[in-house]
C-alpha cells in the first residue's frame, strides 16, 4: 500500500497507548520518497509526529524493530512493547533542541519515548532534571508524567537499528522528518546539542535542508564544541553544541561524567534564554 493508508501492518497506532499521537487514516511512509512528501506537506506538529510514528520505509528497521517487540529481554517479559518510530517530544515551542542518535531496542522502542526505559536515559534525564531542563529525574515511560522545559527531543534515525549503528541509506532516509520539525520548530529555537558524533554528523544536511548557514570547514565533533549558524527563519542564529553521547560504555567508562553532562545543558539553558528551575543555577 502506498502512503496514505494504515494497512494491515502488524503494529498498528495502538489504542490507549499514552501520548499515540497516530490514528487510523494517519498516512503510512513506505519509502524514502513517501517520507520525503509525507514530512514536506505535515502543517503541524501533531501531523509530522503522527505521520513519524508509523513510518515504514526501511526495511531493515521495520523487521528488527518489530522482532525486539515481539521477543521482549527477559526482564520485560508480559510488557506490551511500542516497536515503532519514535516521534519527537517535548516542547511545541522550544528553545533547545536535544538530537540523539536513535531509539534502543528495549528502551524507546519499548516504552515509546526516546531516552525512555534505559541506562543511558537514566543518566540522561538526570542530567536534565539537575539543570531545570525536565521535572523529573526520571523518565520510565510515555505515561510517567514527565516533562521537558523548554526543549524538545528527537533522534536522527526514528526506529531502534541493529546493534545501535543505523545505515547511512537509514540514516538519509529518516533525514526529512528531522528536516520538517527543525522547520517547524525554528522561530523559536535557540541552542540544538547533539548527543554524539552520528548525531553531529547527521544534522549538517538538515540544517543545510532548512536554509542554516554552512561553515566551510565543517567543523568537527567534539564534547563541548560549538558553532553558530543562522537562517532567515533564525536570524539571530543558533547554537550548536557538542556533547558525547550518554551511552553505557561512555558512561562505565568515565568518558562521560555527570558533571560533564550538567555543564552542557547548563550552558545550553543559558544560551537558550530559559530561566533556571533546576538544581544547578
């Protein structure tokens, strides 16, 4: 079926599932072209994140996301799992953007919400809640009560990949649906921190996409690196930052440690204008 129709899929939007935001005529992407159309001509939010949600145009994804669902880890055995895209989440006008790298297969992909039901969220959301930037320390799962101040989060590729290492085909492929709610969201935003070297990596052609600026060279990745790029629909520019991922092993290793963390969101909630509500001034 082309997009435009649920289809019989065997994950559909699910009834009573918190914060669904698909329904049954939702159109489905089953391309790289569908997702192309189907991300340019969304006029909302709540349209682009329900059209996200149940996005079908990689193959590869779509089967492991699915299996993980169907053959949950032990330790959620009886949980109904969400295997599909996870759409973006939080403030409807942000000031900062937070890009991950994709949904894991037994946290986002169970729980329906990126950084949601993991270690690395765990750490993640910690981080946040310490710097005001969410009103929890904790997110568990899409109805915990959670919340994000001021921001919104998204991933560069919507569906949990194999071994946490998206395509560059997977990776293209998603890149509209980015590029749709980075313009969407762009009058408003201020600071984008990019969790990570495949999320630095993947929003240079979404910013060029959405009319950013380019520098040339571009630069590179690092934890606390920074450049600013402008647009006419952000005149004022904004902020990019860097920041190592929040992965386990960064994690377990000391690569990335919780005063790390809490001094880029820090210095991303100052740049971003927000008032500070958290722990950390």
């Amino acid at each position: 079926m082309a997009a435009g129709g649920q289809g019989t899929d065997p994950l559909p939007a699910r009834d009573g599932w918190p914060s669904d935001p698909a329904g049954p005529d939702t159109p489905v992407a089953r391309s790289a072209h569908d997702v192309t159309e189907l991300a340019r001509s969304a006029d909302t939010l709540r349209e682009l994140t329900a059209r996200q949600s149940v996005c079908r145009a990689c193959p590869r994804l779509v089967a492991w996301r699915e299996q993980v669902a169907a053959s949950p880890r032990r330790a959620f055995r009886g949980e109904r799992y969400w295997g599909r895209p996870i759409p973006g989440w939080g403030s409807d006008r942000p000031r900062l953007l937070i890009v991950g790298l994709a949904p894991a297969a037994h946290g986002g992909n169970r729980t329906g919400r990126i950084f949601t039901g993991d270690r690395s969220g765990d750490f993640l959301f910690a981080s946040l809640y310490r710097c005001g930037l969410a009103t929890r320390p904790t997110s568990v799962d899409a109805g915990d009560g959670q919340r994000l101040v001021g921001a919104r989060m998204v991933a560069a590729v919507r569906c949990a990949p194999p071994d946490n290492k998206p395509e560059v085909t997977e990776r293209d492929a998603c890149a509209p649906w980015l590029a749709a709610e980075l313009r969407l969201v762009a009058a408003d935003l201020r600071v984008i921190v990019c969790l990570g070297g495949f999320a630095w990596q993947a929003i240079w052609p979404v910013l060029r996409t959405c009319g950013f600026a380019q520098p040339r060279p571009r630069p590179a990745f690092g934890h606390g690196a920074e450049v600013r790029v402008a647009s006419p629909e952000a005149p004022g520019g904004v902020l990019l930052i860097g920041c190592y991922h929040p992965s386990q092993q960064n994690t377990f290793t000391g690569r990335v440690t919780p005063a790390m963390l809490d001094a880029i969101f820090t210095r991303a909630r100052v740049s971003a204008g927000l008032k500070s509500r958290g722990l950390i001034t």
